[in-house]
C-alpha cells in the first residue's frame, strides 16, 4: 500500500493540487475533504486487508478470502469519519 498510493499516487495528486490551486488553503482542503476520504480511505480500506490475507495464505486461496473478511471488519473501524 505504502508503495502504490503513498509513495506513487500521492506524487500525482500534490503535483496536480500545486499546478491547479494558487491558494496554499485550497490546497489543503481539496487534499483534506477531497482527496483523502475520497481516495486515501478507500484505496487503503480495500488494498490492506487483501495484502496482508494475500501473504499469509496465499492469494486466492479460501483461507485468504476469509482472512480478507475479518481485517476489513478491523480495517474499517480504524478509519475515522469525515
């Protein structure tokens, strides 16, 4: 995860919020109301439980598929409401 949105999405987006907004607060709230729990949240919600299910029965398996289950059940109740 770290290394698809953090390290390789993000750069996009910040470059595109720096083209695109003259206003260092505009900025902040396209990134903060927009862009992350728009974006962020969801690619996190859905990409980290089935990673982490993935690596520790093997992808596809039923095991990882139930795995996948519960870490979105604890996954999703760490995300904060917006």
């Amino acid at each position: 995860f770290g290394a698809l949105y953090t390290g390789g999405a993000q750069h996009f987006i910040f470059n595109y919020l720096n083209n695109s907004f003259d206003e260092p607060l505009a900025r902040l709230g396209m990134a903060q109301f927009f862009f992350i729990p728009f974006c962020y949240y969801p690619t996190f919600l859905f990409m980290t439980p089935a990673l982490r299910a993935g690596w520790e029965f093997g992808f596809g398996s039923e095991e990882a598929k139930t795995r996948q289950n519960q870490l979105f059940s604890e996954v999703a109740s760490k995300i904060p409401p917006t």
